[in-house]
C-alpha cells in the first residue's frame, strides 16, 4: 500500500494543480449567484419569523447547484454524449493516427478545419500481429511443431503426396516445413496469389467501370465493358454497380439530345483470348468475358456453382435494352462493336473497390472474379489480357513482392487448372507478408479470408474447435484438396501456415484431416 500511495501522489498532486485555476475561476464566478442566493433565504429585517429548516436546505442545495454548475462549465465543455470534449479530443490525440480504418484522406498538414478527428485506436486484438507487450510468447519450436504436426499430415487421407509450411507471422520466420518448396496443385488457394497480385497492381481503391459511348453522326450507343463481373441486372444493387442506373443516366443524356431511337452495340475488346476456360463449360466459371451481368448466372444465386448462359455480353447488352425501353429509348438488337476514340461517354458505373472484390473472392471462392482480376492484373501489367497474360502478370506481381517463385506456374486466376502450380512456402510467406506494415495494401488477403465456423466456405467446418481464430481460403479439386491461412495458437501467437495434399481419394475425409492438422496447431503451445 505504501508503494502504490507513492506512486499515486505524483499523479494526484498533478491533477490538482491542472484543475486548481479552472475551479478558481469557477468559484469566482459562481460567488455572485451564491450570494443572491442566500439572501434569498437568509431572513429579512421585516419579517417576524425565522426560517424552518426546509427553507435552509433548499438554499444550501441551490446554492450547490449553481457551484456545481459553474464548475461544470468552467472545465467542461460537454458533448451531447455525456463525455467532455477536452476528454475526448486529449484521447484523439494520444493516438493521431487513428484506428485502421479512420484518418484515410485526411489533410496530412493538419489545416482541414472540417475534417473529423481520428477516432483512438483501440488495443491490437490478435496480439500475435505486435500488440500486448509482455502478454505474447515466442513463436513456437520447429521441433515441437514437427512432434504435433507430422502424424497428423502423415495419413493416407491427404493422399500420396503433400507439403506443409508455417510461417510466424511477426517475424516472417519459417517454423516448419514438409515438402515446403514442392510444386503442387494449389487448387482455389490459387486466389490468394490472384488477390496478392491484383492489390500490388492496381491498389485497394480501385475500381471497375462500365460506361455507355455514342458514335457521332450515326446515332450507335455502344455499352462498354469494364471487366466487372459483379455488374448486376437485379432490382437491388446490394452495393454493386448497377445495369438499371446505368440505363436510366444514359436514357437521360439520349433525351437531352433528343434522340430516342439508337443502334445498341456492345464492347468486350478490354479482354483478349478464348473465353472459355481450359475446363470447358461449367457452372462453377462463366464465359470470362469483360461484359456480364450477375456473372451470367441463370438461376438468381449469388455464389457457388450455377447454369450459366453461353452469351454473358449479349445477354447483358440485351437486358440492358430492356431497361432502356422503360425509360422511352427505342434500340435495335444489340451486336458486338467496338467504342472508337470518337464516341462521346454519356454515363457509367462503378464496381466496389478492388478490396472488396478480393474479400468476396476470398470468402466465396468466386471464380469469376478470380479471372476477372487476374486479366486486370495483365492490363495493369503491360501484359495481353488472356489466361496466358494473366498468368504471367500474376507471377511478376509476387516476384516483385519477393516471394519465393521457384517451382511456380500460374495458368488462371481461379485455380480451377490443374496444371497450376504453387508451394506451400509460396502461399505461407504470401499471408504473412500481408500482415507485413510495410503492405498495407495486401491487407484484404487476411480480411477476406474466411472465418472458421462462421463464414464463406469454413461456415460448417470447425464448429467444435477452434471456431474464428482459423481463418483460411479452401482448396478442392478432384484429387486435390488444401488449405492456406492464418490462426492464434494457445499462446497468442498468430501464424501463417499452408497445407497441400494431392492424390486425395475421399474429398471429405481430406478436409477433416487437414481441419485435425489445423485444430492441432491453434492448441499448440509447442515449446
């Protein structure tokens, strides 16, 4: 006790100095009110009676009342939430920098008097990634690992062949590694070496735009593709870029030129190269095309594997005609054409942001946004925007990130070609560099991984385990299965790790024995 009063007498003797001047100034001013307030109910020379004792303690409250008052708004002022200003704006600025995802856009030199103040940031909640000094041991032994790990990837589950690697996410320390730098079938974690590429490309914030272009003098509306394969037809847009609004903005600017009559055209030159994927016709994957609507999805689903028409871009373009006709504008049926350097825009739409594109990706494995942003990975890149440019583009992306490349062949962006080829070391350094300070922008990689019992495709998997601290992107093809992500073992330590298993003869008794590897690493203390 005595230590602890030492320690506190510092403080406390602070406090008072800070806070003597404001109740100073709040004793003065209040002293008038005090003094009206007692000769209210002190007795007057004319009266008889003395005062009964209610009389007296209504004065003294009222009088503490307006001291109290005075030295409310002698330190205040308040906000409309019960916290004082000078509270709050102190806590701002103990951390100006802000939460992760407050501050964005803000005035760096301090003079937008407008701009809201970063909001504190509040302590690290998996304390893996540097937070909690003192409350975090170190990363795992590579020895104890192997003891936990080995049995339970050594099982004629995950097949004939397979690797394995764990990253400690902190340091950028391999801590273990079976077959790391093997090449292998990735099968969908294919999308994490996609995402990684498409966010160091074109960044976060970027979006994909579809546009509609008149032809001067010949009256032709050509509807641009952008590449966005979440352009949805749909009554709700649910955030997307909407086919609707497109037609209703462009069936305006055609009236204020008066025109209600046109040729409808539509541009899918942004992508070059076969449109159908090595795998044929499939309803896991629609034509990639840089024009569709709802991912030509026929059955009004949002992800998984659905029938698809053979057309996405004129199946777009003719309902985007439709919606044109409700608005008065007459078209002819719509063909394939190309927007000159001529055409005059007359409206557009956005996607979301790349982010949110890659965690929808992630979190659903979307193929059609695997190629999608695996051919804007090329056009960013200089490269031609088909399988065989997109592939190449993916790879000069990481290469460039410093990621190990020996042994690696990407063919999609989707992972849906066996004849794709990753590592496990590859995918476990890719996470944790997506943790790394120094890439913000890969931060998406992590926050669309899905969550272990709870979203994407581990919703009902890890429901009696370690159910939200596993996070990881799935893989399954026939005779592939693996895993790639992140998770918090007992110590609070958060790792990377990556699981590849090939010749696989039971999809689910694979999955379970991977979920059993996973289950054993969030356990582990393994020191």
């Amino acid at each position: 006790m005595t230590r602890v009063a030492s320690a506190v007498r510092p403080r406390l003797a602070r406090a008072a100095e800070a806070v003597r001047p404001r109740l100073a100034r709040a004793a003065t001013a209040a002293k008038p009110r005090v003094a009206r307030l007692t000769r209210a109910v002190v007795p007057q020379g004319a009266r008889t009676r003395k005062p009964k004792t209610w009389q007296y303690t209504a004065g003294a409250a009222t009088a503490g009342l307006a001291l109290a008052a005075g030295v409310v708004t002698a330190v205040g002022p308040w906000d409309s939430t019960g916290q004082r200003t000078a509270e709050r704006d102190r806590a701002a600025a103990r951390e100006h920098t802000g939460g992760a995802d407050h501050g964005r856009g803000s005035d760096p030199s301090g003079t937008a008097a407008e701009a809201p103040r970063p909001a504190p940031s509040a302590a690290a909640v998996l304390t893996g990634l540097g937070g909690g000094v003192g409350t975090v041991k170190s990363a795992p032994n590579g020895k104890a690992l192997a003891d936990v790990l080995g049995p339970l990837l050594d099982v004629p589950q995950l097949g004939t062949r397979g690797a394995a690697a764990v990253v400690d996410v902190a340091t950028g320390k391999h801590l273990y590694g079976v077959g790391a730098a093997d090449s292998l079938t990735p099968a969908s974690t294919t999308k994490l070496a996609t995402a990684a590429a498409a966010l160091a490309a074109l960044g976060p914030d970027h979006r994909l735009t579809t546009r509609t272009a008149l032809e001067p003098d010949t009256n032709e509306l050509v509807l641009v593709g952008g590449g966005d394969p979440t352009l949805t037809a749909r009554k709700e847009a649910k955030g997307r870029a909407s086919l609707r609004e497109l037609a209703a903005e462009t069936a305006e600017a055609l009236k204020k030129r008066d025109l209600r009559e046109v040729t409808l055209s539509y541009d899918t030159t942004l992508y070059a190269g076969p449109a159908l994927h090595p795998i044929g016709v499939n309803g896991n994957l629609a034509p990639v095309t840089a024009l569709m609507a709802d991912e030509a999805r026929t059955d009004g689903s949002g992800s998984g594997p659905a029938p698809r028409v053979a057309d996405p871009a004129k199946d777009a373009a003719t309902r985007f005609a439709s919606f044109l006709a409700d608005h008065g504008i007459r078209t002819t049926s719509p063909g394939p054409s190309k927007a000159t350097d001529r055409a005059e825009s007359l409206a557009e739409v956005a996607s979301p942001p790349l982010s949110a594109l890659v965690e929808r990706m992630l979190t659903h494995s979307d193929n059609d946004i695997g190629e999608a942003l695996a051919r804007q990975t090329a056009l960013a890149s200089g490269k031609r925007a088909d399988f065989d440019g997109a592939g190449e583009a993916i790879e000069a992306r990481l290469r460039k990130l410093g990621l190990p490349m020996s042994g690696v062949d990407v063919k999609d962006g989707s992972g849906l070609d066996r004849a794709d080829r990753l590592t496990a070391g590859l995918l476990a350094t890719l996470l944790a560099k997506a943790a790394d300070p120094a890439h913000p922008e890969l931060r998406p990689l992590l926050t669309g991984l899905p969550v272990a019992g709870f979203t994407g495709t581990l919703t009902s998997r890890y429901t009696d385990g370690p159910a939200g601290v596993v996070r990881a992107k799935t893989g399954t093809l026939t005779g592939v299965n693996s895993l790639a992500g992140t998770v918090v073992d007992q110590d609070g330590r958060l790792l990377s790790f990556a699981f590849l298993a090939t010749n696989t003869t039971d999809p689910g008794a694979a999955q379970r024995a991977l979920d059993r590897a996973v289950t054993a690493l969030a356990a582990c203390g393994c020191r």
